[in-house]
C-alpha cells in the first residue's frame, strides 16, 4: 500500500507530466484559455490514463513482451511480439477514447456536451500514449502499480493545465509586450512553473 | 493534351506549391504560430544530435504519412479516419525505431520513448486531417516535408543554443575554447534542464513575431 501511494505522489509531483517530460504539451497550450474548459480536459485525461495504462500493462505482460504468451501453451515461451507495442498501444487507446465517448453520452449527455470536442482530440494527447510507454519502460510489477501510476500521472496533469488557466486568466489584465502575448508568455510561464516543480526532483519516498 | 501534360508538369514546383513548402517554415510554422507538435521539441533538445536524428526522422515519417493518407483519401471512411490514420503513422514510426534501433544505437536509446511519441505527434495528425484528406498526393507530400522542416528548424535552433550554452560543445565536440574557461566562463547549467527550452521556445517565439507583426496575438 505504501509502494503504491508513492508511486501515486511520485507521478503527480517529482514524474509529473507537463513539468518533467513535456507531454501533452498542445492540448496544455492550446485548451488552456479559461479555467472551466481546462477542468473538463484535465478529467478527461485523468480518466482516459486511469483506463489505458492498466489495460495496455495487461497487454503488454499477457501478449507483447518476450516470451509474455507462454501462458498459451510452451509453443508460444519465446514469442517476442515487442515491435507491435506501438501500434497496439495507440490501438487501444483510440479504442478507449472512442467507447469512453459513447458511455459519457449515453449515461451523461450534460458532461457529454461541456467535454464537446475534447474527448476525440485525448486519442493524440502525447501524456496518453507517454503515460502506457513510461509504465512499459519502468516495468511496474502489478496491476495496483500501473493504476497508480496511470491515475497519478493524470492528476499532475491535471493540477498542470489548471494552473496554468488560472495564471493565464489573470495575466491578461498586465501589460505584456505586444509580441509576446498570448503563446509566448505562455511558454516562459510554463518554463517558471516547471523550475518551480524541479524543487521536487531528488525528494525520495 | 500535350500542353496540359505541360501544364502537370509545371505545376510541380508552382508558386502554389513552393508556397506550400515554404509557408511552414515562417508564417504558418506548426511550433510558434499552429502550436503543434511541442513536447518532442522540448525533451528531446538537450543535445544537437538527438534534435538532428528527432528532425529527420520526423521529415521522414511525415512526408510518407501525407502522401499515404492523400491516396487513400478517397476510400477512408469519415467515421473511422482516425484510427486509420493512426495506424497509418504507427507503421512508419514502427519502420523509423526499427531503424534507429540498427543504426544509431545510442542516439535511440537517447530519444527513448519519444520515437514512439512521433505518432501522437500533432503536427502529423493535424496536417493529415487539414490537408492530405482533402488534396492529391504531390501537394500533400510537399505540405509533409514543408512543415516537418518548419518543425525541424525550431528543433535544430533550440538544440543549438541548449547544448552550446549547457555544455558548450556542439555535437559532442568542444566549441567554447579552454581559454574562455580559464578566464572564469562557466557553462550554464541551467540550459540542460527541460523548463529552459519551453523559455527558449517562447523567445524565438518573441523574436519571430517582433519582426513579423502580423502574428500577434491580439485576443
């Protein structure tokens, strides 16, 4: 339980998305005018990375990696079907995307219509896609492990394109240079906030 | 008959199309103005030669994915496009890894997950929705390598300053002569770390935009 809380923390805060690795960086700029359309994103994401990455870790011991179709039958021990990891991954994850559309809209059109276009444009959010290779690369040891990471990933996420809405709303009101406006403070924002965030680097849980 | 053969063939490299290549590179470039495509340029920029292999693997894979899609565009099935797309881009990353893989070991096991990443791209997935669905396959693939390369400038231009400031080499060779460091010039740190080429995005972005005025952002 405690391995799995600080995998939780670590992929919010020391791991997080945005900050460390630059991932899902054009929804994170381009969807974070205002606050409340940012919000709906973020759970989307939060979500959509909560589902994929435990199923594409099932994948990936079950069916993708050396020797990971054994439990078939000894014919299949030294099978290595790691090039298909690609391609099965953005698979799933389109898959995902497109059934977690249509549950929303069946069981909840009003979330439907306030997530609108976001939910379709999650397929190509990098953070997705990161989020099933980084588990695939630290070899997590469990299902618990994968979700945890998966969930905490989206929650920095999360916390990320929230903050930076929220900064973005108010630093309208102050005299940027003109040239600078809009996407390039944006940029040099996010470079502060990631300094800020390398303050977690190193902390050990 | 004969002149509109000619016609063809002239308009390979028409204004239109030159235009096609070259808007990407200044006034329409997916980085500073269509905002696509980012979290590869920042990870991956630290050192020239990564951002070098990232850039042409990226020219590759979106030339091929336009012309590709562009051919296809008429049997693809609105409903489905985007897995098919996907899947598309997948294969010839899939090609592009298995290359690296063979031929730059080190430099793959440098851009680690971020050749994968190629695929959710968005300036790929943004170029084959905007353009290649809609045009033949000639003006798509100029549209692919024209934006790819706008792509790859900004890339090369970060990587330069990242790695000339961080560590003061250029592709690995010492450029900053050992007199400088002798005097007290040290390297900067700071450049290596990943929030420094958000920063350094944002002021070739200021730069851009200061010589064109057109680009400002007035919302």
């Amino acid at each position: 339980m405690e391995e799995l809380a600080s995998i939780f923390v670590r992929s919010i805060f020391i791991d997080n998305m945005v900050f460390a690795y630059f991932l899902g960086m054009c929804s994170y700029l381009a969807v974070s005018r205002t606050v409340n359309t940012s919000v709906g994103l973020g759970f989307a994401v939060i979500f959509v990375l909560g589902i994929t990455v435990p199923i594409n870790f099932l994948l990936e011991n079950y069916v993708l990696g050396k020797g990971a179709l054994s439990w078939l039958g000894s014919g299949f021990a030294d099978v290595d079907l790691s090039f298909l990891t690609f391609i099965m991954f953005i698979a799933i994850i389109a898959a995902m995307v497109q059934l977690v559309e249509m549950i929303i809209e069946k069981f909840s059109p009003t979330l439907y219509s306030s997530l609108g276009i976001f939910l379709p444009l999650i397929a190509v959010n990098c953070a997705i896609l990161g989020g099933s290779l980084f588990m695939q690369e630290r070899n997590y040891a469990n299902l618990a492990e994968a979700t945890a990471f998966g969930l905490g990933s989206g929650v920095g996420w999360f916390l990320a394109i929230v903050g930076i809405a929220a900064i973005r709303e108010k630093i309208r009101y102050s005299a940027v240079p003109a040239p600078l406006r809009g996407l390039g403070i944006t940029f040099i924002i996010t470079g502060l906030m990631g300094i800020a965030f390398m303050s977690f680097m190193g902390i050990e849980l | 008959m004969s002149e509109n053969m000619d016609n063809n063939k002239e308009s390979l490299f028409s204004l239109k199309n030159r235009k096609l290549l070259s808007n990407p590179l200044s006034k329409e470039n997916p980085i500073s103005v269509q905002v696509l495509g980012i979290c590869s340029v920042l990870a991956i920029t630290v050192q020239l030669r990564a951002s070098i292999v990232m850039a042409i693997s990226v020219i590759a894979v979106m030339g091929f994915a336009n012309v590709i899609i562009s051919l296809l565009r008429k049997t693809i099935p609105p409903r489905i496009r985007i897995i098919v797309q996907l899947t598309v881009i997948a294969s010839l990353v899939i090609l592009v890894d298995q290359i690296l893989k063979a031929y730059v070991y080190d430099v793959s096991r440098q851009l680690s997950v971020f050749v994968g990443l190629i695929i959710t791209n968005c300036i790929i997935m943004g170029r084959l929705e905007a353009f290649a669905l809609y045009n033949k396959p000639w003006p798509s693939f100029l549209d692919g390598i024209g934006n790819a390369a706008g792509y790859g400038w900004v890339l090369l231009t970060v990587g330069f300053f990242r790695e000339l400031l961080g560590s003061g080499t250029l592709m690995g060779y010492q450029v900053i002569p050992d007199a400088l460091y002798e005097v007290g010039y040290e390297n900067n740190g700071f450049m290596i770390l990943p929030p420094m080429a958000l920063i350094t995005v944002g002021v070739i972005i200021w730069v851009q935009r200061h010589r064109d005025r057109e680009l400002i952002d007035v919302s």
